[in-house]
C-alpha cells in the first residue's frame, strides 16, 4: 500500500515540477530576458547573464524535484569543473533533463542546440538570449564554436544527437569530435546515469517507476585533442578516431 501511495505522490509531484519548470520558462522568456536585454549594453553581457539566469532557475528546479520527493540527484567530481576555460563538455544523453541537471551546476555554459529547438515559440528566446549555437551546417557550426571557445568559454554537447534509445547500440555523431579537432580543444567527459529508469525517450514523464529514480552524474577526467591530432595529418581521420574513442568511454558497456 505505502509503494502505490509514494507512487503516485512521485506522479503528482513529477506533474507539478514540470508546470513550474513551463511556467518559469514562460516568465525567463518574455519577463526576465526583456528586462536583461533592457539593462545590459552589450550582446556578450547579456548572454552571459541570461546563462547565469538558466543556472539559477535550473538549480531551483532540481532542488525542487529533490526535495518534493519526485526523484533524488548526486555529482561525483564536479569540483572538476570548476577551472574549465576553453573546453568541450561531453555527455550522454539517457534522459529528458540531463541538459538540466549540468547547466545547474555552471555559471557559464554554452550548448550546441538541435535546429528544431529553435522553432519552439518558447524555447527559441531562452536559446537565442543564451547565445547557444544552432546545430546546423559544418562550416558554420565549426566558426560559430570556434568564437565561443576563443573567449575560454565552456560548450556542452550531447554527441548522441538526441536521447538514448534503450535496447539499441547507442551511436555518436562525429560533429564533436570536428569539432574539437578542428578548433583543437580538449574534452571534459561527463557521464550521466538514472536508476531505475525514468525521463527516457520511450517513457513519458507520467510513467514514474515503483522507487524513488535517482539521478548519477560523474565528472570524469579531460581527453587532450593533441594526441589524436598527432597521430595524422588529416583532420578527417583525427576527428574519426577521436569518434571511436569517445564511443568506448561514454558507453564502456557497449563496446
């Protein structure tokens, strides 16, 4: 009786975060971000103090999810990333707030965003105010990476391109390892676990499991890029091989 009752206030709970998490979208689009564009002079200014305001309102909302009862959360070696300057940030992707749970715990913080996000009538303004890049064609993207990186910024790419599919060999698309070859930038490794499952690609958000999930990101040590530039002359080959090692470290089980 006390597992069906913890259930469905898990449920309830679970539903009321998520309105809050709308509601304070809403509110950061056309509240907050009007009056930072209003107060700030420069487009540089104003991003970094829009990526402060999603850190802040990230962070109240996994606080609020914890202390509902909704799900529970630990960082292993986030102390890492507290000197990070110039540096990929490298996750996967097994659920729908692992974006959440990361930009929580950084004042700044970059993202290469998928196109479609940018359609959404509420999301594109946070995105767009947050100056995240768009992922789009190579050489642009590339340019548009490299100019963040150049100012020591710190840029969080899901190289999975989207949520991990359970059941499947999961598979990285090869745009971060151009990336960090081309722009010759070292890559911090994040690795991001639930147990039991919950936030996946093939459940929706009401489908809450018997126990309480929680949440694991480990903050794992750098990958320096000059190794595998090295190894050839031929950014193309560097970027594949980067590729395949990637694939062995974020997904150890698989390989």
């Amino acid at each position: 009786m006390w597992l069906v009752i913890n259930r469905f206030w898990r449920l309830l709970a679970t539903a009321v975060c998520f309105g809050i998490f709308g509601l304070g979208g809403l509110i950061i689009s056309f509240i907050l971000i009007p009056l930072i564009r209003i107060s700030c002079p420069t487009q540089e200014k104003r991003e970094y103090r829009v990526q402060a305001l999603i850190r802040l309102a990230f962070s109240l909302f996994c606080k609020i999810m914890k202390f509902s009862g909704a799900m529970d959360y630990k960082f292993s070696g986030i102390e890492k990333l507290t000197n990070d300057r110039h540096c990929l940030l490298i996750a996967n992707h097994p659920t729908l707030i692992d974006y959440v749970l990361i930009t929580s715990q950084l004042k700044q913080c970059d993202c290469l965003v998928k196109s479609d996000i940018w359609s959404n009538p509420f999301i594109k303004h946070i995105v767009n105010a947050a100056g995240y890049i768009p992922n789009k064609t190579p050489d642009d993207l590339i340019k548009a990476c490299e100019t963040r990186l150049n100012k020591g910024n710190v840029l969080l790419i899901f190289p999975e391109g989207t949520r991990t599919t359970q059941g499947k060999s999961p598979t990285l698309r090869r745009g971060a390892a151009q990336v960090a070859i081309r722009t010759q930038t070292d890559l911090r490794i994040i690795h991001i676990s639930v147990s039991p499952s919950f936030l996946t690609k093939e459940k929706m958000w009401y489908k809450v499991p018997r126990e309480k999930p929680v949440f694991h990101i480990e903050v794992k040590d750098k990958i320096e890029v000059r190794n595998f530039i090295q190894e050839t002359d031929n950014p193309t080959l560097s970027a594949r091989r980067l590729n395949n090692y990637l694939a062995e470290v974020i997904f150890p089980n698989h390989q």
